[in-house]
C-alpha cells in the first residue's frame, strides 16, 4: 500500500513538471506603426505562429517612441519598429539592441494638399509625423533638409500620434503635409493629394522596420529571443506567400476595408520585405551619420555596437530558412 502511494505522489510529481514544461513562454512584443510594414508581427499573431513556438503573446499596438520607451523600462519584452530610435537610445546610454531588419530603407511618403505641388511650397506650412523621434520624424527631417528647407524653422513639425491621426490631420488641414505609409498613402494619393517624394525611391539603405530588444533581455532570455525572432522570420514568409491571409491581417489592423488600398499596401510592401532579414553595417552606419548633428557621440560610434545578426545566422545554419521555403514556395516568386 505504502508503495503504491508512493509511486502514485511520484507520477504526480512527474505529470506536474511536464506539464509546466509544457506551458508557453510568454513574451510581451509592442508594434510602433499601423501600417503594412508591420504585417510579419501580424501575422505571427494571426496564424498561431509565437504558438508554434511554445510562446504566448498578442503584440501590443503602441505608438511611435512610446513603443521603445515601454521596451526600455522593462513593460514590454521586444518592439517591432524602425532602427532609428533604439540607434538614438543607445547612443544615450540605453542598451537597446537590433536582431532583426526585415525592410531596409522606409516604406513611407511625404503626402501634401494642394495646392502644394512641390516642396518649396511646404515653406511656412506644417507637416504632421507621428511622434519626435520616430521614422517619420526622421524621414521628414530628411526630406526637408533635401529641399532645402530648414526643419522647425520654415516647415513646422508637428506630432499626431500614429499614421491614423497623421492621415486625418492631413485632411482637415490641421497640417498641409504628412509622412504616411500604404494603406493611408495610398488613400490620401487617391483623394488627390501629392506626393513629395517616395522613399521607396530613395537609394539610401537605413536600418528600417524590424525587431528590437535590450542586451540585458537578450542575455537573460536568450531561448524567449530565439523563438520570437523564428515567429517573426515564419511571419515574413507567409506574408510574401500567403497573399489572403496578408489582406486580411492588414485590414483587420489598420481598419481599411477597399480591396484596392489593400492589394497596394500589400504589393508595396512585399516588394521592400526581405526574406533574410539581416542587419547591415551600412544601415547603422547612416543612420548614425543622420543622427551626428543632434548627437556628435554618433561619429565616432561602432556600428556593430547596434545590432546582432546571430539569431537569423542561426536560422540559416540550422537549416530553418530552407524549411520555410518549402512551406511558402509563393514567397520566392
């Protein structure tokens, strides 16, 4: 009898620690934008795929700098954004660390009212961002000093919250002009407003939209990191080759409902989303030279000190990049 109950308290013991083992590691992962950009983290989310692999999490939209901030004070684990802001975060002494760079450049526009038809008309005006510090800022004061135009002095810089309230501000002419990414470029294009530059266009290689964390997280949580960033690399993949499944993900975020805006944010999109989504040197590189006159630390900075390429090496060492080939041959097409 006593034998029995003891084997019975050790099974008991032992059906425990499996099924803790067993439980989903949960990871908190912010989003900075609702834009097309962001639809890999989406479709992570919609297809199961952070199930997939053993995690538990639902992104949290949280807009612009306010994504890296929550990141850096511990409420969120990893942010899905753009590489300008932790670049800056770092130079100032934060340890914020760039894992993976699916887009290297900007998905975005700076879109005006008429009558504005060319940048020198901007002069006097106000163009609305989503948040100082963000991409948008960044591309806007790219954009500017491009034209000619000095930021703050002769184009005001305005910050709305997110692509949502930039697009309405854009057409209650709050502000004359605004940095918008697919679907609201596109829908304020159709509404007959201009586009000033696209910089799709632009032969500059940034670190764009991709996923961030901190060095101590990183070291802390080095089996959570991994996971995230195969969710995010599987949600790459099936946002190239799963066309439906990237619509709907897209419309249900960004609230856009017209089949059209939709196929274009995708076809924009798919077209700048890289399959092997490494950090360059380059990348960091210019961003830093971008930075340099609002931080001089920046010129002398090591580009290599932002960034960490070791979990998508991984992935091509272990041969999960060709297993993602093989379930989403529509990708490479």
């Amino acid at each position: 009898m006593k034998k029995s109950l003891l084997l019975l308290f050790l099974l008991g013991i032992g059906g425990g620690l499996n099924t803790a083992e067993a439980q989903p590691l949960p990871v908190r992962v912010g989003y900075s934008a609702l834009s097309a950009s962001f639809s890999p983290v989406w479709m992570a989310k919609e297809l199961d795929l952070f199930e997939r692999q053993g995690l538990q999490s639902t992104p949290i939209y949280i807009a612009g700098t306010l994504a890296y901030q929550a990141m850096l004070a511990g409420e969120t684990d990893f942010t899905v954004g753009t590489g300008i802001a932790p670049v800056r975060a770092r130079l100032s002494g934060a340890d914020p660390l760039i894992v993976v760079t699916y887009i290297s450049g900007f998905n975005f526009s700076v879109i005006a009212r008429p009558p504005i038809h060319q940048p020198g008309d901007l002069r006097g005006k106000r163009i609305g961002i989503s948040r100082f510090g963000a991409g948008t800022d960044f591309g806007a004061r790219i954009a500017l000093k491009q034209w000619g135009l000095v930021p703050v002095k002769d184009v005001t810089i305005i910050q709305l919250g997110g692509y949502p309230e930039a697009f309405a501000g854009l057409k209650g002419d709050s502000v004359q002009a605004a940095v918008l990414a697919p679907p609201f470029s596109t829908e304020a294009k159709r509404l007959g407003m201009v586009e000033l530059i696209d910089f799709n266009q632009s032969d500059t290689e940034f670190t764009g939209v991709g996923l961030i964390t901190t060095a101590r997280y990183m070291s802390a949580h080095g089996e959570a990191t991994r996971r995230v960033v195969r969710a995010l690399v599987e949600g790459i993949w099936a946002f190239k080759g799963n066309r439906e499944a990237a619509l709907r993900a897209i419309g249900k975020y960004t609230r856009m409902t017209d089949r059209n805006l939709l196929e274009e944010a995708y076809q924009s999109n798919r077209k700048v989303i890289r399959l092997v989504p490494l950090t360059t040197e380059a990348g960091v590189r210019n961003v830093l030279d971008a930075v340099a006159d609002q931080n001089p630390r920046a010129r002398s900075a090591n580009p290599q000190d932002f960034y960490t390429n070791r979990f998508i090496d991984e992935l091509e060492q272990t041969g999960f990049m060709r297993e993602l080939a093989a379930r989403y041959p529509e990708a490479l097409r």
